[in-house]
C-alpha cells in the first residue's frame, strides 16, 4: 500500500480557460486527474474562484467541420490574478473556442512561456494547441490539433501530426491530441509524462 502512495504523488495541475471552452475538454481532464489524486486549480483571466465560464459542445456529425452547441457553465475553483507557473508542476489547455481568445491576452502567453521555458509538462487538445502557437513554444516540435489548426502549428515552427481523432502525440514535455476522442491516449500519455503510475 505504502508503495502505490509514493507511485500516485499528488502533482499540482494549472488548467487555463475561458468562455466556449470545449465541455467535455474541460469537464473530463479535470475530473481524471483529480481521480487519480492530482490537485487541479482551475482560472480564466479577469474571474476569480467560483465564477463560471460557459462551455461550448463540439460534435462530429458528417458535416465539413464540427458543430458547437451550448453546453454547461464551469465553476472555476481558483483566481487567475497572481497565477505563476512556479507554482503548478504542469498545465492543461482545453479547446474549445477559448484558445483563440486567450491569445489575444499576454499575460496569458506570458504564463504558457514560463511553463515551456521551465520545462514542465504541458498538455493541450483540439484548439489548445492555438494557444501554444501564438506563445510561440512549439518550434520544431511534434505537435497534434483539431485539423483546422494545422496552419497555426506549421507557422508556428512545428511539426504538424496528423493522426486520428483518438490519437496524441508526445514529444518532451508536450502531449497533444486533436479532439475530446482523444482523452484516453491524451491524458494517458500527459500522466506518464507526470511521472503517474496506475496499477490495478
């Protein structure tokens, strides 16, 4: 028992959104990775803990691109003024139509480029990867999205993977995937880049 603790040491998470942030790439990582014991703070820039932001539902139903739908509003559990990465071991980005906002704020790039320049790991899905592109962090990297984000990653300086929507991709301290399909191989790869280890 003493052996599974030190296995499953509790890592504290940073995860950042913003309104329209995809419902499920927000509700499902944080509640995975609370489950597995990990602590998960939660902002969005000008909200403080316990305002919401609203999410949007993305869907693939035989159209050219996805369709979005209202979905739930999400309780933020933490206040985004004075948020440092030296204080988190890693950070999640959810898609959504938050990432685009989201680069629009420096401050925001300024807080990806302390985590990247600090090495620790960072994981973004579907439109997140917008968020890396604008902070620009990605250069050479091996880096998945939503394929309507491929010109981003490519002028970014990476290396654009096309895999499947269940896909992701790591490379160092980045786990990427292109769409909430992807959970289980994307957070599965983010906990192994963690250092988490879960045995049955």
């Amino acid at each position: 028992m003493k052996k599974e603790k030190e296995t499953m040491a509790e890592k504290r998470i940073l995860m950042i959104a913003g309104d329209f942030v995809e419902d499920y790439e927000i509700m499902v990582p944080f509640q995975m990775l609370l489950l597995v014991g990990h602590k998960v703070d939660v902002v969005s820039p000008g909200k403080k803990a316990g305002e919401q932001v609203a999410t949007a539902i993305h869907d693939f139903e035989g159209h050219q691109t996805y369709t979005e739908k209202r979905g739930h509003n999400f309780t933020l559990n933490a206040t985004y003024a004075g948020v440092t990465a030296d204080a988190y071991d890693a950070l999640v980005i959810p898609g959504g139509r938050a990432p685009e906002q989201l680069s629009t704020d420096e401050s925001v790039l300024d807080l990806v480029r302390a985590f990247v320049e600090s090495g620790k790991p960072v994981a973004a899905v579907c439109h997140g990867p917008q968020l890396l592109a604008a902070a620009g962090v990605i250069k050479g990297k091996k880096i998945s999205a939503y394929p309507a984000c491929r010109a981003e990653v490519l002028l970014a300086g990476a290396e654009y993977q096309s895999v499947p929507m269940d896909g992701a991709v790591t490379d160092g301290q980045f786990v990427t995937g292109p769409a909430w399909p992807a959970h289980p191989a994307w957070i599965g790869q983010f906990l192994k880049v963690l250092g988490t280890q879960i045995t049955p």
